[in-house]
C-alpha cells in the first residue's frame, strides 16, 4: 500500500511543483527544488525513513531506464544533423569538460577545500554512474561525488534557461549542447521542454561529456591534483 501511496504522492508532487513554475516562474518555484523540498515534507510527516521511502518509490527509479533509452529515439530522428555537425559538437563539449573541470579547482582552492573534497567534485558535470567510476579512479570520495553531481544538475537546471535568454541564444543544437554539458540529466529534461532537437544535442552532450571526463580521469586529472 505505501508503495502505491508514495509513488503517487511523489508525481502529484512534481506535477503541482511543474505547474505552479509554469505560472511564476520563479526560481525557488522550480521543480527540482520544490518537489524534493515536498517530499522531505512528507517523509517528515509520515515518519517514514528516506530508505523506507526509496523502497517504496522503486517504481519510478526503475522507470530511469526505460527513460534513458528513449534518449535515443530523437537522436536517431536527427542523425543528418549529428553527422554534419560532429566536429562542432566534440569541440563545444571537450571545452565544456575542461572548463567544467578547472573551474571546480578554482572553486575548491578559493574556499581552501580539503583535498578529498576537491577530488570528489571535480567529475561533478557528468552522469551520476559514470561520475562515480571516475571519482573511485582518482581517488574521490563517491557519496560526496554524488551530492556535487546532483547540485549541479539541481542548480543548471534552474539557472540554465535564464542564461539560454540572457544570452539570447537562438540555435536548438546551442540550447541542447549548453543544457546537456552544464546541468546533463536535469538540464536534458529542461531542453524536452524547448523541443526535439535541443532534446537531441542535450543528450548527446550528456554522453560525449562523459566519456571526455573519463579520459581526462585517467589522463588530466591526476596530474592535476599532484
């Protein structure tokens, strides 16, 4: 009963959370703030345990891959386009990667983190599976990675739209590419939003992104932090 209970409270919750963001677009509004915000509300209430809740909300997390598949139907579609545009795409998201990477070190150094901390935040800007293989490699601490990978994906989420506009960037291939780099899962759910296509270059980006931070995981990485 309390599987059925939470699963339907949890997308009762994210789909109130998405309209009312629809109405007042207001940051603190945004879905991927408020639902988790209502959900610790009701685990609250309920005095049930986050691990309780997660057993019995396992139905949406094992909708994840199904979902993830489906990333591959609107690739197919616009393959022409990945093809013409291949070498912008890898150019675009290796700058992303490194970028992504030297601005972690930058951040750890100005708040004089310890040195576990900044090697568990810098794969922040990829996939939550493949982050955590590359935290393992450098020696990072991969609950911690995590948390760095969610925060990124919660706050690129939020504040990617509002730089797409302040930017004024047109080009769906631009929009995708930028969401998928900076905010990957999240920020691919939000480019669904724009439309097919910039579905289509947020997931690659996604994909490209992690594998690039593999490598550099193995090759850039530990010179580095030594």
């Amino acid at each position: 009963m309390k599987m059925i209970l939470f699963t339907i409270a949890t997308y009762i919750a994210y789909r109130l959370s998405k309209k009312l963001y629809s109405r007042w677009p207001f940051p603190l509004l945004h879905p991927l703030i408020l639902t988790p915000v209502a959900i610790i509300g009701l685990i609250s209430i309920t005095h049930v345990s986050g691990t309780q809740y997660l057993q019995s909300a396992k139905w949406l997390t094992h909708m994840l891959g199904p979902a993830t598949v489906a990333f591959a139907i609107p690739i197919y579609k616009h393959f022409h386009l990945v093809k013409k545009y291949i070498g912008n795409i890898l150019i675009s998201i290796t700058t992303g990667t490194l970028a992504a990477i030297f601005s972690s070190l930058a951040f750890s150094e100005m708040f004089h983190l310890k040195h576990d901390f900044i090697i568990s935040i810098l794969p922040r800007s990829i996939t939550t599976p493949f982050a955590i293989e590359v935290s393992k490699e450098i020696g990072g601490l991969p609950a911690l990675t995590t948390v760095f990978v969610i925060l990124t994906g919660v706050i690129g989420g939020v504040i990617g739209p509002m730089v797409i506009k302040g930017l004024s960037i047109k080009t769906p291939i631009a929009k995708g590419l930028a969401l998928g780099m900076g905010a990957h899962g999240a920020g691919t759910n939000k480019a669904l939003d724009y439309g097919e296509q910039e579905a289509t270059f947020s997931t690659l980006a996604m994909i490209f992104a992690a594998w690039i931070t593999m490598f550099w995981g193995f090759s850039l990485i530990p010179v580095l932090i030594h």
